[in-house]
C-alpha cells in the first residue's frame, strides 16, 4: 500500500470521526480541522494528479457550500464550525457527491434534531447529570452537534468517491 492510499483511506475518516465526537463533547468544531481537511484535499489532488478543470469544480463546490452555510450560520441555523466542516468536505465530493452529502446530512441531522428534543424533555439520571457534555445537550436552549450529522453523511458518500475508486 502506498503512502497515498494510506491518506486515502485514513485521513478524512479520521478527520470526520474527530469532528463528531469534538462537535458532541465540546459544541465545537475546531477550525484547525476544517484546514487540515481542506489541507488533505490539495494534498492528494497533487499526488493524485487531479486536473486543474476538476480541481476547479471541487474548489467550486466548496465555494458554494461555504457561501450557502454562511447564510444559515449567520441566520442562527447552524454553528461557524458546522458551515466551515460543510464547506471543507464539499471539497473532497465536488458536484459529483454534493447532493448525495446535503441529502444525508440534512435527514441525519433532522433525525438528531428530534432525538435531541426528546431527550431534553426526560429528566436526566444522576449519573447522566454529572456528565458537563451531557448536560449541556440536555439544556432546552442548548444547540444541535450538527457536526455529527455532517460527519455521518459524509462517511456514507465517501467510499463512492473517486478516492476510494480501485482501492
């Protein structure tokens, strides 16, 4: 296996996984994630010898989420770091994916949604209550990790993309 197919199939995995599970611990999606995302795209459009009118519809895409989820953040939709996470995996999937990736985050994160409604409405067990990243998603105005809903989408589409073609 070769140091590409070893980023291939480990650094944007690994990226989402950390994007999630930072999104539902902590609220927040580090912007150092988003470049290292966006940073592992240019990496292997080099090495993989992507042609520039390709690149261009990926740099496109990514454009267009970003500029898309800047309106819902700026609306009180969704968080900064949800938009940039959107933005840097529309890199990776370019219009080939993109609607597939919005498809799936927009019903996973419709299902988090409710489920997180519901559980707001339960009081929370003692042991639960002393858990500070529980509790902060059981508070009643609290925010959604949209990130999560990002991520698993994401996870889904990406074994269908041209990066995994052939592994």
């Amino acid at each position: 296996m070769t140091l590409t197919d070893t980023i291939r199939l480990l650094l944007f995995p690994a990226l989402m996984a950390f994007a999630a599970s930072s999104d539902l611990f902590t609220m927040t999606i580090s912007n150092r994630l988003s470049l290292a995302l966006a940073g592992g795209f240019a990496l292997l459009a080099i090495v993989t010898g992507m042609s520039l009118p390709a690149l261009g519809l990926h740099l496109a895409a990514g454009a267009l989420v970003l500029v898309v989820t800047f309106g819902f953040f700026t609306r009180g939709w969704i968080g900064g770091g949800d938009a940039k996470l959107a933005a840097a995996t529309a890199l990776w999937f370019g219009f080939d994916h993109l609607l597939d990736y919005v498809t799936y985050a927009s019903l996973f994160g419709g299902v988090l949604t409710l489920a997180l409604l519901q559980f707001r409405k339960l009081p929370l067990p003692a042991a639960m209550a002393r858990q500070k990243w529980i509790m902060r998603l059981h508070e009643s105005d609290g925010g959604i990790p949209y990130g999560i809903a990002l991520a698993a989408a994401a996870l889904i589409i990406y074994p269908k993309t041209g990066w995994m073609a052939g592994l």
